[in-house]
C-alpha cells in the first residue's frame, strides 16, 4: 500500500527551475518531475521516491475565469 506526505518546502530547497529531492538531495527540475513523477535519483538506484506538483493559486479579488482553449 503506497502511502502519501505532504512536504512544505521552503527557499532553502527551491532552485530556479526545479527542487532538491526531500529524499536523496539530488536536483530535479519540476519538468522532470512533471513527465516522470520521479527525481534524477532514481536513474542510480539511491532514491524510490515519487513526487508530484501541486499549483496553488490564490487571488484576493473576485474570482478569474479561465478558457483552457485559449
């Protein structure tokens, strides 16, 4: 049973363009982890982590509707 961790990173772990993995360290652009759901450790066998974004938008006003389509 795969069981699930929210982690909060913070400055310290964000690189432009991607993350350190909380698991092995290893930098993973958020492309990466987007098309693979895996970090760059996993191609030398030191990490089995899988990871996944979540975008959080908010807007103090009133809400923005948004046309997928273009």
């Amino acid at each position: 049973m795969s069981h699930r961790r929210r982690i909060r990173l913070s400055e310290r772990d964000a690189m432009e363009g991607g993350i350190r993995c909380p698991n092995c360290g290893s930098y993973t652009s958020f492309v990466d982890i987007l098309a693979t759901e895996r970090c760059r450790g996993v191609l030398s066998g030191e990490c089995e982590l899988r990871l996944s974004l979540d975008l959080v938008v908010e807007h103090d006003t009133e809400p923005i509707d948004v046309d997928a389509d273009g």
